[in-house]
C-alpha cells in the first residue's frame, strides 16, 4: 500500500471532485460583479480556473502541487484556455506587486491552513494582492459534532468512481477529531478490483467554527462583509453545511 497526498494523484482527485454546477455559478458570478483581475487560490487541477477564464475575466491560478498545475495546464489547452499559472504557497506568497480584484479560495481549500501562523500569513499576503475594494471569497465546511465524533476505526464508503485505466474504484475513508488542534485527520483508500488499498491519502483539515472566523479574517488585516450558508446565497444558520465568506480589507482610520 502507497501512502501519499491525493495532491500528487490529480487523476484521482478528479474523480472525487467532480464539476459543481452551482459552485461555478457563484464564483463566476460574484467574481463578474467586480470584474477586473481575479487570482485562484489552491487552483488544482483548474476546475474553477478555466470556467472562470471561459466567463472572460482575466484570471491567474496558483497552487502549491506541481502535479495538480500540470493537470490544469492540460485540462486548459483540451478546452482551448489559456491559463496563467503559479507554483506558490498561499500561506506566503508575493506576486512582484500584482493586485486582483477578487482573490478566491474554493473548495475547503483554506482548511489546508492548520496553524494560527498559517491563516494569519494567508490573510496578510491575501491583503497585500487585493486591490483597495477587492475581496477575498471562500468556502468552508460548518463543523459538525456528530461528524467530528466519529469512529476513528470504522471505514466509511464515501465514493465509487470508474478511473480510465484502473477500472472500477471505492473509496473509504477513516476519520478522527483533535479537540485541541481542531483537526480532522481523515485517510481515504482507495481500492480497484484487483488490488484493495492501492493508494492511500491522508487529508487533515481545520475546523472553522462560526464565532472564531472573523477573528481569523481580522488576523490578516481583513474584514468579513458577508457570509451565507451556501452557494445560492442563502443565511448562514445553524443548519448550513458550509459558510461562504466575503472579506475585504479593514478600512483605515
């Protein structure tokens, strides 16, 4: 058995990050409303980088996996896009003085942040490349109690796709929840029919609770403007799955 990031596997990833209609439609919408540059943070394999491009706005994609970019690189040119992409860090990154209008991180990509240090260096770098009414939009899952009090032993079935080459594929995964770190440490398997658990991922993710988010934000030098509970723009309320931010920068005294 192979243990790796699902990041140096974007023919796997793919798999389990299928287009997302409503997704697409709010990024590209709330991205057109301001119009201008947009950067694409944690860009992968260019799902939202190329509707994004496709809807005519100049966009440039960054993400920290040079596999994932070379994918989205192929992806592009298959759907004849041309795409400015970017190895770099979101948790550091300087692009030479470079400002966007709307910089976005999609996908519970900011969850990748595990660390004080790392939100707060992510903010403040996002701060710096946001031109003065630019905004910063991101997705991130709600916590949920009785998902973060899992079985840490018990395989879930989460998924069964049909890879080009390997066949037919399951995906399981196991989770656990640290309390002090706010952690979720999930490992997926994946198995096809001739070899059981012939990859396996680890993905630990942060959970952002409501109250602590806009003090995250305000790290950086940021603001939440709005929040919704989905990407139909609905109230954030106790039963949403995701909080969806708007964010721009704290105005100067």
């Amino acid at each position: 058995m192979e243990q790796n990031s699902l990041y140096d596997r974007p023919d796997l990833y793919d798999l389990m990050a299928p287009r997302e209609p409503i997704l697409e439609r709010f990024y590209v919408e709330i991205a057109s409303e301001r119009g201008g540059r947009v950067l694409d943070l944690a860009c992968g394999s260019g799902r939202l980088t190329i509707p994004l491009a496709q809807a005519g706005l100049e966009v440039v994609g960054g993400d920290l996996s040079p596999e994932m970019l070379d994918r989205a690189r192929k992806n592009a040119k298959a759907q004849a896009v041309e795409l400015d992409l970017i190895q770099l860090d979101m948790r550091d990154f300087d692009l030479g003085g470079r400002t966007f209008d709307t910089i976005i991180v999609a996908m519970n990509s900011i969850l990748h942040l595990h660390s004080l240090d790392d939100l707060k260096g992510f903010f403040g770098s996002v701060g710096r490349h946001l031109s003065p009414k630019g905004r910063l939009v991101f997705d991130a899952f709600l916590p949920n109690i009785a998902i973060l009090n899992s079985d840490p032993n018990k395989r879930e079935l989460i998924g069964a796709v049909v890879h080009d080459g390997l066949g037919a594929i399951t995906v399981e995964e196991t989770a656990s929840y640290d309390p002090l770190t706010q952690i979720r440490h999930v490992d997926w398997y994946w198995s096809s029919e001739t070899e059981m658990d012939f990859w396996q991922a680890a993905l630990p993710m942060r959970c952002i609770f409501p109250q602590e988010m806009p003090l995250l934000v305000a790290s950086g030098g940021l603001r939440v403007i709005a929040r919704f509970g989905d990407f139909d723009r609905r109230p954030l309320t106790a039963g949403s799955m995701r909080q969806v931010c708007v964010c721009g920068l704290t105005p100067v005294p």
